[in-house]
C-alpha cells in the first residue's frame, strides 16, 4: 500500500527525578511515528521510538537522520518492513513494528487477547527508584500499601549496607509467600566482590538480581550464574545483541536463570520473540519491561505481551511516570496492568 510516516520528536518531563546507578533522568526524548495512507482515509497507526541515552546500542549522535531513512525505506517499500536493515536499531524497528500492528489493528487494542478485551490484568511488579534511604523506604510503603505483591528495587546506588537493612526491613513485615523482592543493580557490582554481595542477597529470600556485574563479562558472569545461591537476570547484557547466532550463543555461554525483556532495548517485537524462542529451549526464564517509554510504547509492549502465558510479574508499570504523558486507556489497579477496552 502507498503509505507516509510523519515523525514527530515529544520530550517528556518526569514527576520526580528517576535514579538509576548510570544517573537521574529528569526529561525523556522520544520520536512519534504516524503512519498513514490514502488506500486507508482516516486512519493512522502511531509507533513510538525512544532509545536510552547512554544504554541503547541505537543512541547515536545521527539518530534522527537514521530514523528518516528507515521511515522512507518503509514508504518506498509500500508499507513492508525491512526487519534485516533495521536489527542494529531494535528503538526505531519497534516503532515501524507497532505503527504498522497500530495502522492494521485500528484500535489501541493491538492483539486479540483477554487484556486486549478487558477481561484479565497483567501482574506487574512495583519499581523501587534509587534515592536515600528514607526515600526508597517511603516509595516501598507505598507500593506496599497499594497492594504489589511483587516489589523491585534498584540497587547499587547507595551504601550497600543500607540497602541490605532496606531488604530486612521489609522482610520482617512480609515474608516471601507475601511480597516477592527483585533487585536490578545495573552492573553495579565489581566481579571481585559481587559472590560476596549475592550470598548475602540470598539471605533475604529474593527471587533474583538484574545484571549484577556490568555487561560484556561473559566468563565472570557465567561463573557467577552457575555458583550463586540468588538466580540471575540478564538485562544489559542482551543490548547490541541482534542477530538469532548471536542469542544462542550468549544464552549458551553464560545459560542465566532468567532474561528480561525490553523492545526498544532488545531487537523490537521480533526479536523479542526470537529471545523467548532460545531461552525456552534453554529452561531458561524470562519476563517483559518497558523501558522507560511513554504510553504509546507501554501499550505496545503490553499488548504483545499478553499473547504470552507468563504468570510472572512483568515490568509494566511506568505509565506514571511523566507530566505530559500520551492519554491511553490503561490503569494499574492494586498489581496488576488493566486496558479499559470499554474506554475505547
């Protein structure tokens, strides 16, 4: 079909600082695609591109003109995605993929799935941000008190120490069976000391550690996953990995316990799906995150992933976190992600 993508850049203002161990966002920049085509008046598909800065394999200083050149290659391909030419940009092919799934769905709920209907929520876990002490034990209360049944926490950031007494603390009100307790150090831990640091981990009943090590240590991380009492997660260590050779190759070198998820990270829809494709093969687990994205793209990562039977918690639950957010019929009740389809 003939078709145009107008891209239109947004920069969205966070409610409050986000702390990770690579520093504090306060603004977040993204690209809107809408696509269009006179075969189909009046209708528009909208993907969203937004690349980390400093984190994804695709944050480079010409992303703009790499971005106009995928949109016109779509337009003179007549719509037709050239998924080969674009793995090295995983930001900006899911957001050709999910304007494309947007233009055909022609509606928001892009899968025909029981959350795309209304019927069924995605468990999602509570995001801890890095701060002080008194301010992650405050942003805990209060996921706590919203009822998540599963709390994840950013670690690296503060004196190790406290964030142990974090972890104790709230143990000693719930116990495992209660509140599941993740934590994402984002390669904060040195490969001399991380051992150390994971078996004192285990201590406190987690359910695993993102990324503890930074990535690109395969046979120190592989140690690591083969020794630790606490599973493991890799996150970062996926990024610029994006060709099928090269995931089997990684999961089969390090064989973590688990793997997590992010389009816009991570190779887009497809290659998220190749990702799942390998680590099943592998008993290797895994669950979905959004990245950071604005509502556009969460609803994206949503939809797909509800076509999956994964009773895991997922990393869904960012939607809150700009002032200028895109409206979308989501919302978090107590733990779980809900689209209103009656909303639509």
């Amino acid at each position: 079909m003939d078709c145009k993508v107008e891209i239109i850049p947004r920069l969205l203002h966070f409610r409050q600082p986000a702390g990770t161990s690579r520093g504090t966002y306060t603004t977040r920049k993204v690209w809107y695609l809408h696509l269009t085509s006179p075969d189909f008046p009046g209708r528009v598909g909208i993907g969203e591109c937004a690349p980390l800065p400093a984190l994804s394999c695709d944050d480079l200083p010409d992303y703009e003109v790499i971005l106009a050149k995928a949109c016109r290659r779509l337009e003179e391909r007549q719509g037709r995605l050239d998924v080969d030419s674009l793995c090295d940009y995983p930001s900006i092919l899911f957001g050709l993929e999910t304007a494309i799934r947007h233009f055909f769905a022609g509606s928001w709920a892009l899968c025909d799935t029981a959350f795309s209907r209304g019927e069924a929520g995605i468990p999602i876990n509570g995001l801890i941000w890095m701060g002080d002490f008194d301010k992650m034990l405050s942003q805990i209360e209060k996921k706590m008190e919203a009822g998540f049944r599963c709390i994840k926490l950013k670690i690296g950031a503060i004196n190790f120490e406290e964030e142990l007494a974090l972890l104790r603390h709230i143990r000693t009100r719930f116990s495992s069976k209660e509140i599941e307790l993740r934590v994402d150090a984002n390669g904060a831990f040195s490969p001399v000391d991380a051992m150390e640091k994971l078996k004192r981990l285990s201590e406190l009943d987690l359910h695993s550690i993102e990324q503890p090590i930074r990535a690109g240590q395969w046979e120190e991380m592989a140690r690591l996953t083969s020794e630790s009492p606490l599973p493991i997660a890799l996150d970062e260590e996926l990024i610029g990995c994006n060709t099928l050779e090269g995931k089997q190759k990684l999961l089969s070198a390090i064989r973590p316990q688990y793997i997590i998820l992010k389009p816009s990270l991570h190779g887009g829809v497809c290659g998220g799906n190749e990702w799942i494709s390998e680590a099943e093969k592998r008993q290797i687990g895994w669950w979905i995150t959004s990245a950071l994205e604005s509502n556009i793209g969460l609803n994206a990562i949503a939809q797909w992933c509800a076509t999956f039977d994964n009773p895991l918690p997922q990393g869904l639950g960012t939607g809150l976190l700009f002032t200028d957010n895109v409206e979308m019929p989501l919302e978090i009740r107590k733990d779980c992600l809900w689209f209103c389809n009656d909303a639509i």
